[in-house]
C-alpha cells in the first residue's frame, strides 16, 4: 500500500529541461555572443567548471572560470525565480495526494536554492514535508540515497513509497531500491522511451485522469 511520495523535480514536476538543455547559449546570448550549432551536446557531459573553460577558451570571454559559472547561475536563478512553470495536470495530481494526507518529499539533483524559489512562485512549497538534494547529500541518483533519505525522513520504507522520475538513470535506481515507480514523460528522454516504459510500474504521458491513475497505485 502506497502511503508516501517521492518527486523528482527538473522535468517530473517543472517543464524546465529545455533551459537546462539551453542555458549556456542563453548566458553566451546575455554577453552579446552567438552560440555554436549543438552547443548544449558539446557541454552535456561536461561538469560545470569543465564547461565554463571551454566557453572561456573558444569564446575568448575574457572572464575567469568561477566570474562565467556565476553567470551561467544568474540565468537559471532568474529562470526559476520568474518563468519555469509547472507541468501540465501536475498541480491537480499535488492537490489530490494532499487531501489523501499523503507526505511528499521531493528529491532532486537540483540546487535547492532554485526548487525553494519556483516552488514558492507557484505556490506549492508547503505542500511538501521537505526537500533531499543531491548536492548536499555528495552523491547523485545513479546512488539510492536521496531517494531512501526521502523515505526515512516520511518514516516509510521504500515499498510503501511511489516515486515520480522522468530519467532513466534515475527510475533504474529507484526501482533497485526497491521504490515502486511512476515514469513521467519528458522529451529529454525520448531516447529511453521503451526501456522507461518497460521498467516503470506505471507510465504517465502526462498528468491526467488522476481517479485512473489512483486505481492502479492502489493495485501496487
């Protein structure tokens, strides 16, 4: 029986993965530069000061490696602080586990600088019994321990708690952990569509018809 619940953030409950996908075109746009075609997969698996150098030494910026990085947080700052929305239905689904007294936790490979201020924009930061951060926690989701922090901080073990992931690295690790596991559609991960349908105990293309949905988490 699922009596606790474990979001994701960064494309489970905010549509917020096109800025990440472009945010170090939209810095390069603020100082007045034209980005390279394909960018964002050059840097994607570049760490942040990896990614700094090579905009530094193939854009000439003239700036030192820690003046780009609090340049390229400035953007995602003001983009979480003013724009990031919510995505579609995932409010309805937030108000439907609060009147069930279901706790939610959220467990995030974000900074929590940035989930505190778009939760507090949109509303839903009291909906939450607390947020665990990889960041803080030295670790990120190909390790279980956000995920079984969250857990223990609701006093749950993982069987009993759902967790929503839209990444596959993510949903593997959960689902390992012994989490069962709702699968919440994001263009970013289209590439792993079958294998995240295949491994998810439910599969959301979006968040809709939450009575439907409520039926099959009650049969998990």
């Amino acid at each position: 029986m699922i009596k606790g619940i474990i979001f994701d953030v960064d494309g489970t409950i905010l549509n917020s993965m096109p800025m990440w996908e472009n945010v170090d075109e939209l810095y390069l746009r603020s100082l007045g530069v034209e980005a390279e075609e394909g960018l964002s997969d050059k840097l994607y698996t570049m760490n942040m000061e990896q990614a700094a150098n090579y905009l530094i030494e193939n854009y000439g910026l003239g700036l030192t490696v820690r003046e780009v990085i609090a340049g390229i947080e400035a953007q995602v700052k003001n983009f979480y602080e003013t724009r990031v929305p919510l995505k579609n239905g995932v409010r309805e689904f937030l108000t439907e586990f609060r009147e069930r007294r279901l706790p939610m936790m959220v467990a995030t490979a974000g900074e929590r600088k940035f989930v505190d201020a778009a939760f507090r924009r949109l509303g839903i930061a009291p909906w939450f019994s607390g947020i665990v951060t990889c960041t803080e926690m030295g670790t990120d989701k190909r390790n279980p321990d956000v995920f079984l922090a969250a857990a223990l901080q609701m006093d749950l073990e993982p069987s009993q708690v759902l967790v929503f992931e839209d990444a596959w690295h993510a949903i593997q690790t959960a689902k390992r952990a012994g989490f069962p596991v709702a699968a919440v559609y994001d263009q970013s991960n289209d590439k792993y569509l079958k294998k995240i349908w295949e491994m998810a105990d439910i599969y959301l293309p979006e968040f809709a018809d939450f009575e439907m949905f409520w039926r099959r988490v009650s049969k998990l």
